[in-house]
C-alpha cells in the first residue's frame, strides 16, 4: 500500500473557517490524504483565510512567499488558498504568487477533489463561482470516526444586510440556508460519534429559513428539533444579528432545555448617527429594548457583542454613545475592533477617523469591557454550573471544560473524562478562566 498524502491546513478568521476546513480535510481524505500538523512534511498546504479586516491579503502573500523553500525541495508540493481572500482576490493569486495551484472560494468547497486531482495532472485549479447546489450535500459526509464533545455546524451561510463596512455580502455571497433535514442528520451523526454539544454557524445564523417538512422553518424551529435528539446535550448558535432576533427565539431561550443562556449579539456602535450610517437598520435604543426583553425570557443569559470604533465621521460624542451602551448592557464577552478599511464597500470612500484617535478609543472601549468581563466572570464564584468537560488542562490531573455560560472551568483532581457534563461550584476566578469542584 502506498503511503497516504500529507494535508496541512492553517485557518484564520471565524468558526465558520473552522467547520470549512473540517469539511475540506474530509473531502481531500477521500483523495488519500490525511493531516498533517506541519507544513514540512506536506504533500498539500491549503490557506485557509480571512477577509474581514485589512492586510488579510497581504499576510496571505506573505505566508505563501514562505513555502518557497518547501516547494523547491518537493516539487510536487500542491499550494492551495481557500476562503474569503480566495474569493476576493481570484486569479490575481496565482499571477502574484506562481508557485500557487489552487484557489477555491468558499462556495466552491465540494468540488476540491476534482480541483486536486487536475493539480495533480499539472494544471492550476480556480474555482470562485457562486453554484447553485448545495457544496454540503456534495462535499463526501463526516468518516465515522469518533470526535472531541463539541463540533460547529454550518446552518446558513452568506449576508443580504450590507453593513456599511462589511465584505462578508461581497465574499459569502447571498444569504442561504441548508434544508433543516440534512442539519438533523449531520448532527445525529456527530452524536453517534460523541459529540454533545453543537454550535450552529452562519454569517446571520438567526435569518435562518432552511426548508423543512411544513415550510421553512426558522432558527427556533430548527433548535427545538435538535433538542429532541437524545445524547445531544447543549445547542448553542451565532452569529445572530439584532433585526432577525425573532419573537420564537427569544422565548426558545426561556423554554428550550438543550439550548445554552449565552447570546453573541453584535451592536457594533451606540451612536444613532453612526448606526445609520453603517446601514444597521436598528437604533441604540431598539437594541437596548431587545436585550431587556432577552433578557425577561432567560434572566442569566450571559451577552456577548461585536464593536467597531474610528468608523467615519465617528467623533467623541458618538464614541461616548458606544461607552454608554456597553455600560448599560454588560457584556459578558465583547469583540472590539479599530475600522478597517475594505475595498469595494461603502464606507471605503469616506472620510476617515485619524489612526490615533481610532486606537485610543479602542482601548478606552477594551478597558470598559475587560472590567465588566472580570466583573461577570467574579459573579459566578459560589455559584454552581454544569461544565461539558473538553480535555486535561495544563496542570497534572487537571481537566478543563466549558459552563453554560462558555467560561472555561478548570477542576483539579477531579475523575472526569472528556465529554461527561458535570456539576461544578465555581470556587475561585482567574484572568480568563474559572476554578472549581466537582459537585
Ligand atoms: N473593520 C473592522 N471590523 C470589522 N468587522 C467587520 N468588518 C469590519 C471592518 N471593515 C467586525 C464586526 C463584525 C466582526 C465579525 O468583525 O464587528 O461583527
Ligand atoms: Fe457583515 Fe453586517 Fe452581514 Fe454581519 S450583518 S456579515 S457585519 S454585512
């Protein structure tokens, strides 16, 4: 028997690249490969990247510049870029960095096996188009192998928001959603193969509208079945956006047992002006509205959010606005990023915030969130939480895991392995992690 190629893939940006390459490492298996963790030792390197913010393709470039050497050693290394600097940069890849073979865009996943094998022959592979059938119906299904406790699950895909300074619309494409039956299928699967917790992904997971046996159903209708399924014991989803938080789901979160009491809600501004500008369809106040009423269905849902500061025209007073809004809410979490600017999207063209006043308000507003985020972490201390125990933690006899809230619980000492879901007393709160025992 010969000897099985080697696949390295490296992921950057968002779950959702995660779940890609996930798919895209079973479907190469099919072709023979099995994965590699160094890109030394690889008979394919695929990138898999981001677009979301500046730089991504330079850093793309930059990275591929560094399997020069490789290449010229095994010249039948196969290069690959995939994602959303694939899509966007096409062509323009492989006329900047010969030694490429392969771009596929994020679309375009199903078909790798065929793209690899016309590698194989000699020839460069691209594929950018947006088909019309579904890649993950196409792309070979999950190998039985057993997994870790928890898995992503790719539910909807693409954005018909068109947020000011967002590429996701441009590199995702339209908003589509997979039939809700082949969802209940992949995660009965993973369930058979130990998976406990699943988090349902999409660029605007909460538009989801997957057609199911009586119509479409709705992200709400689609968790209460994944609720049915024994062994299946946490639902989680993001990223949700604040115009799609529907009334089916905010109650779901008060009545639904499997589904988790954490919601990654991004707001991205406080101020109305800016808001607008950034075509969010909804106000400061509409969306303060909608937390309290989130948070009258499941009082200790733990918010999480999505911030973006210097986006044009921003001045002090609507930075202020941000400040406030994250004061009132608390966020358990919160992302916070300087704007970036994107080609090709309509902030693009306008006037731009100075570099140092974006980079001082982003630490104003990081420092406000790192307080409350230490604030809502030292809450929980006392308290007890079901952890979903993940691996052994860095300390000997150590296990680590996830609460409900996705704070990550270390237990010392404990006869835990990975995948039991376990009551815990939160004894102590450290800088990004909690302590706790066994109840
Ligand atoms: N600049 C900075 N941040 C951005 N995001 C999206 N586009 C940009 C941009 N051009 C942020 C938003 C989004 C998160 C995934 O990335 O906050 O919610
Ligand atoms: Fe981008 Fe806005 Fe769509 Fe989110 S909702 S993916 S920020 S365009």
């Amino acid at each position: 028997m010969s000897e099985p190629k080697k696949l390295f893939i490296k992921t950057y940006g968002c779950q959702m690249n995660v779940y890609d390459s996930e798919r895209m490492a079973e479907a190469l298996g099919g072709q023979g490969y099995v994965e590699t963790q160094s890109p030394d030792d690889a008979d394919m390197i695929l990138l898999n990247t981001c677009h979301i913010r500046e730089k991504a393709a330079e850093k793309v470039y930059s990275e591929l510049g560094r399997f020069k050497g490789l290449k010229a050693d095994k010249p039948d290394l196969k290069i690959g870029v995939a994602g959303c600097v694939a899509q966007a940069e096409g062509e323009e890849i492989m006329r900047r960095q010969p030694l490429v073979d392969l771009v596929v865009g994020p679309q375009s996943y199903h078909r790798l096996p065929e793209m690899e094998a016309k590698t194989r022959a000699g020839e460069k592979a691209l594929d950018t188009d947006f088909p019309e059938e579904d890649k993950f119906e196409k792309l070979k299904s999950r190998p039985k192998a057993t997994r870790g406790p928890t898995a992503f699950l790719t539910v909807q895909e693409g954005c018909d928001k068109f947020c000011a300074f967002c590429v996701v619309p441009y590199t995702r494409g339209a908003e589509v959603s997979r039939p809700a039956d082949r969802i209940l299928t992949e995660a009965r699967d993973l369930v058979e193969r130990g998976v406990r917790e699943i988090t349902l992904l999409g660029q605007n997971v909460n538009a989801y509208h997957g057609a199911g046996p009586n119509g479409d159903t709705s992200l709400a209708g689609l968790i209460w079945e994944l609720n049915k399924i024994d062994g299946l014991e946490r639902i989680r989803f993001t990223t949700s956006h604040p115009n799609d938080m529907t009334d089916d789901l905010i109650e779901a979160h008060g009545t639904c047992d499997k589904l988790m009491p954490y919601l990654h809600l991004p707001v991205q501004a406080g101020s109305d002006k800016i808001l607008k500008r950034m075509n969010r369809s909804h106000t400061a106040d509409s969306y303060l509205r909608l937390v309290e009423r989130i948070r009258a269905a499941r009082p200790d849902i733990l918010m999480s959010g999505d911030f973006i500061v210097g986006f044009p025209e921003e001045t002090e007073e609507d930075f202020q606005a941000t400040l406030d809004l994250v004061e009132e809410v608390r966020y358990g979490y919160a992302y916070s990023f300087k704007y970036s600017t994107r080609p090709g999207t309509p902030a693009a063209e306008r006037p731009q915030v100075p570099e140092d006043k974006a980079t001082d308000r982003l630490h104003r507003l990081q420092a406000l969130i790192t307080r409350h985020q230490r604030e809502v972490q030292d809450d929980m201390v006392g308290r007890e939480v079901r952890v979903l125990f993940e691996k052994a933690g860095r300390l000997e006899g150590q296990m680590v895991g996830k609460s409900e809230y996705l704070h990550a619980v270390h237990v010392g000492g404990a006869n835990v392995t990975s995948g039991d879901l376990r009551r815990v007393r939160i004894t102590a709160s450290g800088a990004n992690s909690l302590a706790g025992e066994l109840v």
